[in-house]
C-alpha cells in the first residue's frame, strides 16, 4: 500500500512538474495614417507599412466605437479589414492628448489568412502624424 502511494506521488509530482509553454510571439510592426479619421462610426486609418505579409499597406483599419469623437481619448472596437475574407477583431485605447499620443491594441480573432490572429501592441504617433503599432502576434490555431 504504502508503495502504491510512494508511486502515485511521484506520478503526480512528475505531473505537475510538466510546463506547459506559450508560443512565443513573433515581432509586429505597422504603420498607418489616419488622415480620412472623421471620429464618425465606423471610422478608419489606412496602413502604409507593415511587417506583416498577411496585413499589407492599403489595408484599412475600421473603428466602431464606444468612444471615436472624444478630444481626450479613444476606446475602440478596431476591424482589420484586408478583404477577401481577412479580417482580425481587437480593442484600441488610445490617450490623444498626451504628450506625445499613445495607446494599446490588443487583438483576439481573425478570419481568412488571419485565422487565430492575436497581437498585443503598443500605440505611438511621429511628429508627421504617423501612428505606429509596435508588439506581437501569433498566426494559426494557438491559443
């Protein structure tokens, strides 16, 4: 009996002891000019660069709301909208009157070739008004 517990341990500490490692993301970084932004629902941004082959530049960023219109700040439902069927879903909180202007994107689902697309990015502006995205992403069923 006692064997049988000595051994039942040891299976579960072998159990426990077993990680479990997340995919490691790999390097995003987009840039887009937001010059057709009228902060109107849906509103969006055109990517002009993108290290991404599946997000080309032309590719449009939509954003649906709650908060568009504000001075102050931004909070976002964001579409990436490359066509065809390629899309991804996220969420976008930008701080616009800060000096300079930032924000986070974090993406959750896709569509098409951005099927199991996630990124979590970091959110900046040049002084020539052109944002910058600049994180993670993983591609595919990873989850």
């Amino acid at each position: 009996m006692s064997r049988l517990l000595i051994m039942s341990a040891g299976a579960i500490l072998a159990l426990t002891s077993v990680t479990f490692a997340a995919p490691e993301m790999q390097p995003l970084k987009i840039s887009k000019e937001c010059s057709q932004y009228t902060g109107e629902t849906p509103s969006f941004c055109t990517i002009t660069e993108s290290s991404l082959a599946a997000i080309p530049a032309g590719t449009k960023i939509l954003y649906y709301g709650p908060v568009t219109g504000s001075p102050y700040f931004g909070s976002s439902s964001a579409i990436i909208a490359v066509g065809n069927g390629d899309s991804a879903v996220g969420y976008c909180v930008t701080y616009d009157t800060a000096s300079p202007p930032f924000g986070t994107c974090a993406f959750h689902a896709g569509s098409g070739k951005l099927a199991g697309f996630q990124a979590i990015v970091k959110v900046t502006v040049d002084d020539k008004q052109i944002w910058h995205w600049d994180g993670g992403y993983l591609l595919g069923s990873a989850k």
